[in-house]
C-alpha cells in the first residue's frame, strides 16, 4: 500500500502535515522550531551591552597634612606656654613699663678723665728703662731746632727742616750678639705723624762722635751711647719715640714732653 500525504508520513522524522477531509477547513499543524545547539539567543542589541565597568575603590586621604599641622599647631602652644608665663595684671605690667627700674649711673666725665692721664702715665719717661726684645733703652736728652750736623765738610749734613737728635743708652740683654738700627727707631711728633732718621745726617754725626758707630753690634751685657737723628719741619714738636730691638718687634713707646 502506498503511503500518500492523506494517509501519513512518507519519510519519518518530517514534520507531520494531517489533511482534513475534503470540503472541512484546513489547519496547518507545525513543530516549534529548535535552535542549534549550544547557540546563544541574541539579544535585542545585535552585539550585546558593553561591559560595566567595575566601581572605583575610593581615593585615600593623605594623612601628612594633618601630622604637620598637628606638629605646628604642637610648637605653637609650646612657644605661648613658653612665652607667656607672666601671671601680673596687664596694669602692672603697664606700670612698670612706664616707670622702669633705675640703672646704675654711668661713671661722671671727670672719672673718664682720670683714667684717661692714668693711660698717658703708662708711657715711659725721659731717663726710664723700657724694654724691646733683647734691647733695653733709656732715652736721656733730646736736641731740636738744629740747622746742619758734621765737621768734616765731605759729610756735613744741612736740614730741611731742623734737625732733632735723641740720645740714649742701649743695653743688650740677650745672650748673643745684636746690632742696633737706627732705622728701626719712629719718631711721632704731636700731629701724630711719623718720622724716620736720617741715613747721612746720621753718618754725619757719627763721623764727630767718639762713641761706637751705631750700626755696630752689642754683645750681650754691653750697653752703648747712640745719638738718632730725624730732619723734620721747623714747627714739628717731638712728642714720643717708639723704640725697637727690630724691624719684626712690638715696640716700646718712650714720651718725649
């Protein structure tokens, strides 16, 4: 028997179509259609929703701020403690503002002046023995107002000025040999100038001299008479001397007034 559509299926497994009698309406009988297997359904989008991203952590507060804040704010009320520690009335601090403790009263000008001669009385005198180094010295005369120095007429010496000459003795006190320099030796007159001897009016006047040449050595223990020359203005007035054992020493002022 052959199998028709009004009868049944030719193949198995087809969807199966019943035909109703003839003249009876038709109703069509259809399976539900099946997706592939393992396909997912698309979505109404066509390409999916994107991603939603995740939340952001919260950002952390720094916290150094507030730590050098808290040590700020810490010094500030270390220094008020510190600082204001007064536990007066602000009226009596006013009062004694105004009316301020009596400092002692300085010295009166005549005490000023009283030290001031006892300064001048530390430098040495005419006739009193200073010393220098290896080098002790009294001055014993000085001589101003000179017009010419020397004899001999191949060495004689005019001034410029005048001619001021200061004796003294000078002692070494060392244990070795020392020569003495008259160079060395500064004559301050009383504008506080400064004066230095004369090389040939020195020479001059060693020459009419009987004494040791100034430029000689002294052996130790020996004492020598030497005459220092200065050519200066005729108005200068010889204040003081500063005496030398060389031209590296300190010095030792000698008063000539």
């Amino acid at each position: 028997m052959t199998n028709t559509p009004e009868n049944g299926p030719v193949n198995p497994g087809e969807p199966q179509h019943l035909n109703a009698p003839q003249g009876a309406p038709q109703y069509s009988q259809e399976y539900p259609s099946q997706q592939p297997y393992a396909q997912q359904p698309y979505s109404q989008w066509g390409y999916g929703q994107p991603p939603v991203p995740p939340a952001q952590s919260p950002k952390k507060q720094r916290k150094w701020p507030w730590i050098v804040g808290g040590i700020v704010v810490i010094f500030m009320v270390i220094a008020a403690l510190s600082g204001g520690g007064s536990d007066e009335p602000a009226d009596e601090v006013s009062a004694g503002a105004a009316n301020p403790v009596a400092e002692t009263p300085a010295p009166p000008a005549a005490e000023v002046g009283a030290d001031d001669e006892g300064a001048d009385d530390a430098v040495a005198a005419i006739n009193t023995p200073v010393r220098d180094g290896k080098f002790e010295f009294v001055v014993t005369e000085v001589q101003q107002g000179l017009q010419s120095v020397g004899d001999n007429p191949y060495l004689a010496q005019k001034a410029q000025g005048q001619f001021v000459i200061v004796t003294m003795t000078v002692t070494n006190i060392g244990d070795e040999a020392k020569g003495f320099s008259p160079s060395n030796q500064k004559l301050i007159d009383a504008q506080e100038r400064s004066f230095e001897s004369d090389t040939s009016a020195q020479i001059a006047l060693d020459s009419d001299s009987n004494d040791i040449a100034v430029w000689d050595n002294i052996n130790p223990g020996n004492a020598v008479d030497v005459q220092v020359i200065y050519d200066m203005p005729v108005d200068a007035v010889p204040a003081s001397i500063e005496l030398h054992d060389s031209m590296f020493s300190g010095g030792v002022a000698v008063s000539l007034r």
